[in-house]
C-alpha cells in the first residue's frame, strides 16, 4: 500500500525539480523548495514561488478524471491571503501532470481577483503560459 503523503511530498519534489528545470531553459535560474510550513500552519501551499501558490495533489483517479474543486479551493485561499496567482498541479496515475490556472494568466483583461474563471492545460501548455505571463508583468 501506498502512504499518500509520501506520495504527495515526492509529486511535490517533482515538480519542484521540473520548475527549476523550466527556468534553467529560459535563463532565468530559480531554486524551488517544498513549503514544510504547509504541515504546521492552515492555508500555506505547497509551493510558493514569485507571485504565485501553487497546490500539488496526485491521486490514482477520480471518477470523472477531473480535479476536485476542493482542491482548487484550497489553493486560491493560501493564494488571497499573500495576494498570489493560484496555480493547481494535479496528476492521476498513468495520466499526464495537468495544470488549473486564472484564465487573466491568458487574457490580460480580465479581473486578476476573479478565480471562478479558469482553464486546465498539460504541463508543457503551461510552461508556455507562464513565461509569457511572467514576461507581460515583469515578473522575470
């Protein structure tokens, strides 16, 4: 059987290493760490990085293959109380890392207070997503 928080804590350390990975690539070197805060204290994310929090959650399925929107919950509330963009990371097993992010990521006009509006993209989207967004609000 699998312990589900070491499960959760190695996805976390994954994506970790795949964000300092992504910004090696544009030359902008980062180092991400897990937040160990999110064990002690309500409302922390499991990773905190520029502006954003982001929420790392894999699971061996749900039965609609979509993400729980508890989960999105909970990372746009540890997002509002340090004014970051939330970001939700999410995989099922044998599945691809998929990301639930603010649709004002892609559309600049939009309300950047407004979390009810959002898209889901694959991880390379994503990375996509990110360097343009970081790019437009000279967050690089």
């Amino acid at each position: 059987m699998v312990n589900s928080r070491t499960k959760g804590a190695n996805f976390e350390r994954d994506i970790c290493k795949k964000l300092t990975e992504f910004f090696e690539s544009i030359n902008h070197p980062l180092e991400f760490k897990r937040n160990l805060d999110q064990y002690q204290k309500k409302d922390q994310a499991d990773i905190e990085f520029s502006k954003f929090a982001v929420e790392c959650k894999c699971y061996a399925a749900t039965k609609d293959g979509w993400y729980k929107a508890d989960w999105w919950k909970q990372v746009c509330r540890a997002a509002q109380i340090n004014e970051l963009t939330p970001l939700l990371v999410y995989k099922f097993n044998n599945r691809p890392i998929r990301v639930a992010l603010p649709l004002y990521m892609i559309n600049p006009g939009l309300d950047k207070t407004d979390f009810d509006k959002i898209c889901v993209v694959d991880w390379d989207h994503f990375c996509d997503i990110l360097h343009t967004y970081m790019t437009q609000n000279d967050l690089l």
